[in-house]
C-alpha cells in the first residue's frame, strides 16, 4: 500500500506543482460559482412567483429539486470536459518520457500503478470539487437551507462520475502516446456514455432501455437528489473497475510472451 | 548470477533475439557489445523482467524472473538507455520515490539515500530540479537510482550516451569502483570503455550471439574482433 501511496502522492504533487492545475481550478470554480448563482437566484425567483401567486401553489417546490440536482449535474458536465485534460498526462507521460521502464522493473507491480494512477487523479477531482461545498454554506446565510444528507449524497455521486470519468481517461492515457488525442479521444467516448440515455426516445423499447441503462447521467439523476439505489452504486463500480482493469491490461500487454 | 537459456524474443513477426545462451557468475563485469539493432536493449530487458522471453527462460540465482519477478526485481539495478528522470522533481524527491518504491524501510531510506548520492556524487545538487541539471549529473541521478537499494545486479544500457568526455572519464571511474562489490552488465559502443572497465565481452549481432570472450585471452584489438565479428568473418562464441 505505501508504494500505491507513493506513486500517487508523486503525481499529485506535480499537479499541485504545476499552473496548469490551477487555472482549471479557478476556471471551474468560476463555471461552478455562475452556475451555483444562476440556479439559486431562478429559485428564489420561482418561489416568490409561487408564493404570490396562489394558482400556482399546488407545485411542490423543495432546494434539493430545485437546485442542488442541477447544480451537481452542471458540474458533472464542466468535469466531463476537465477530467480527459487531468488524466492525459498520467501514463502518456511515463511512457513518452521512459518513466514507465523504471516503474516496470521496479519491485512494484502493474496493479500497484493503476491504483497509485487512479488514486492520484482521484484526488486531484476531490480537491476540484470540495471547494464547491462552500457555496452552500452561504447560501444558508441568506436563508438558503439544504439538507445535509441530500448534499452528501449528492457530493459523494459526483465523485462516482468524477471516479468514472479518470478511470475511462486513464485508459485512453494508456493507449495512446499523445496527450492532446488521449483528451480528445477520452472526451467523445465519455460525451457518447452522457448522451447515449438520451437516444434511448429514438429507438425501439429494448435497445432503448440498454441505452439507458449505460448512460452516466440517468445513474446519476437519483444521486445526485438525494437518493441512493444499490443499482446506481453497481453501476459506477462497475463501469470504474471495467476501465481500470482495461488500463491494466493494456499495461501487461508488453508481457505477452509473442 | 545470471542464466540465460536459449531465450529468443519475438515483436510479432520481428526477430529481436534468436536463441541466446550465456551465464554470468557472481561478481562478474560484462561488456554488452553489438551494432544498432543488434538486440542489446532487448536482452538487457529480458534480465531486468521489463518482458519476458518469447521462447527459453532467464534465471537470476536460479530463479525464474516470470515465476519470483518482485523478489528479484530487488536484486537488479536498472540505469536504461535514455536515462528516463523525473524532470519535474527535485534530485533529493527523485531519490525518495525510487527508494520507496524500492521497498527501502522507511528508518533506513534517509541513509541509503544519502549513501548513494555520495556515492555517485549528487549530494551537491541535491535540492536542484532534475529537468535543470546538467547532462552529466542527469547521468549520475540515474545510477544513483539504480544503485539505490544495494542491488547485487547492475545492468546499465549505455551509460555514457551523450556525456561529454570529461563526463565519460567520470562516469568509468565511478562504474570501476562499483565493481568490486557487484556484478555488472554494461552496454556501450565504446569499446575502449569495455576494456577498462569490464572482463569479458559479449557480442551480440542480428539478434544472434556472435561471441563470447575474455577479454585476457584476446591478442588482437577489440575493434579488430568486433568488426570481423559484425561483418560475420568469423564466429567466436566459445569463452
């Protein structure tokens, strides 16, 4: 475990090291606060309508609804688009720069780096994201109260679509020796498992329901309002380890005997 | 220390190494000598468990690299041809992750470090940004690594690639005095390197073993044999 530990640590103080890292975070907690804003203030203006308006009071009209869920699904979105520019570098850069000899013949193993790898990109979304925690306490100072299993709940599904989104670029990362088309390819392939719920209308009602059923966004509806079904949770378990041994096989590729 | 036996490695349809066969006892320094291509890089990867062989085994003390790869990963220090650093860290942090993620106790890290820095001579530029150091100190951080962990093994591609011959000189004489405690697999096209420096010599040409000599027994110049052994005017792999 230290040496997983190791290699993570060494590729998250690189991030941290470098600007690149922190002109993402500020261009994403910018994105974030404008969305965070804009979702509060359309609800506070809906509530006021409401409430004024006693035709309109039969809508049920709650913060985690009405802000929280689509506030969680606009940042899954923004990390949709940074996540392939995060997890570009990791092993495209070992292997480019010949790093990736010295861990091979190192006494650590191949799963030891996925998982240091993993971890490390793991992090960096954690400390993207937490930040964002914030703007709900001021909310709840001007009166804006959430709930605050609702919020974990929801947090703790963003991290699952963060987890999902470094294992499939960590994949890419493997594959391909260009950093610039390991993001470029990470990005469509995870755009096609966000959109691909939405074909589902188009289709005939059994390839419908598997397309739904491999969209990341229709997993992570319920999450991110609060609720939590084991099936949303085997889902994101699935599709991590599913890239991530797919990353290890790539790895383990050049032990083929022929 | 190492047994090579009839060990042949494939890329798809390309050849890199053709049944190859040698050993090399316990403090032994071995010159690795062949044209570009000839399969050097390959076989140094083989013994360092980088790949395993298509076809035959390599034996490190007897024991199968494929079946024990942890356990003899650590008897191996490994410097590869490119010297791959990371440019982005210090020299001191460099040390520290290899020394982790060789298994180093975390009490005895500190020492060892310190060890293997005096020993290569990086201990100055220590707190000095790797992408920022000069060539030659580049080439030391990258033995020091390999040396870090004590390894009984040292397999070193082309150590001297693209120092300059101040640099050289240095690095020989740092290679000299490590080789008194290990055994030491060198790759260069310097032949005169492989003269001071090691005992015997293998050839390795096409992939194939071309010879295998003393070089106390040689009467003729290295250069001479080398090229006659290149040009396949003569085959000389008995010892």
């Amino acid at each position: 475990m230290s040496k997983v530990i190791a290699i993570a640590a060494r590729d998250l103080k690189s991030w941290l090291h470098s600007f690149s890292f922190y002109l993402l975070a500020v261009f994403f907690l910018g994105v974030a606060g404008y969305f965070f804003w804009s979702g509060l203030s359309y609800f506070s203006l809906v509530s006021y309508q409401v409430a004024t308006n006693p035709k309109l009071q039969v809508v049920s009209l709650n913060l985690t609804e009405g802000v929280l869920s689509s506030f969680l699904a606009s940042l899954a979105a923004v990390l949709l688009l940074l996540i392939p520019v995060l997890t570009m570098r990791s092993l495209a850069e070992e292997k480019s720069q010949g790093t990736l000899e010295l861990l091979f013949t190192y006494p650590i193993s191949d799963v030891q780096i996925v998982i240091g790898k993993f971890l490390s990109l793991l992090a960096l979304v954690f400390l993207l994201v937490s930040p964002t925690i914030a703007y709900f306490f001021l909310a709840r100072a001007v009166g804006a109260k959430f709930e605050t299993v609702s919020l974990l709940t929801g947090y703790g599904g963003l991290l699952l679509v963060g987890a999902s989104f470094v294992a499939l670029g960590l994949l890419m990362s493997s594959l391909v020796e260009r950093q610039a088309v390991s993001a470029g390819i990470g990005f469509a392939i995870l755009l096609f498992f966000w959109i691909v719920g939405w074909m589902a209308e188009w289709t005939s009602p059994t390839l419908g329901i598997v397309f739904k059923e491999m969209s990341l966004v229709e997993h992570f509806r319920d999450l991110g309002r609060g609720i939590v079904d084991t099936k949303d949770l085997a889902f994101f378990i699935l599709f991590i380890s599913f890239f991530l041994f797919a990353t290890l096989s790539t790895l383990e590729i050049r032990t083929w005997k022929k | 220390m190492i047994s090579v036996q009839n060990v042949s490695k494939f890329f798809g349809p390309i050849k890199a190494l053709q049944n190859i066969t040698f050993e090399i006892k316990r403090g032994e320094v071995v010159g690795f000598l062949g044209p570009n291509g000839a399969g050097k890089t390959t076989m140094m990867r083989l013994i360092t468990g980088f790949f395993p062989p298509s076809e035959g085994q390599v034996l490190i003390d007897g024991k199968d690299l494929c079946k024990s790869k942890s356990e003899i990963r650590r008897k191996i220090g490994y410097l590869p041809e490119n010297n791959p650093l990371y440019r982005d860290m210090t020299a001191k942090d460099f040390l520290s992750y290899v020394a982790q993620l060789k298994g180093i106790s975390f009490r005895t890290q500190k020492t060892a470090i310190q060890k293997t820095a005096e020993q290569c001579g990086v201990e100055s530029v220590f707190n000095r940004l790797v992408g920022k150091l000069s060539k030659g100190y580049q080439q030391r951080l990258g033995l020091a690594q390999a040396l870090l962990g004590d390894p009984e093994l040292l397999i070193l591609d082309e150590p001297t690639n693209g120092l300059d011959p101040k640099q050289i000189v240095e690095m020989r004489n740092l290679i000299q005095l490590l080789r008194h405690e290990r055994t030491i697999l060198l790759s260069t096209h310097i032949l005169s390197e492989v003269q001071m420096t090691c005992e015997r010599v293998l050839i390795l040409n096409e992939g194939k073993m071309a010879a295998d000599l003393e070089l106390k027994s040689i009467e003729a110049s290295l250069e001479d044999i080398f090229l006659k052994v290149v040009n396949k005017e003569v085959e000389l792999c008995q010892k």
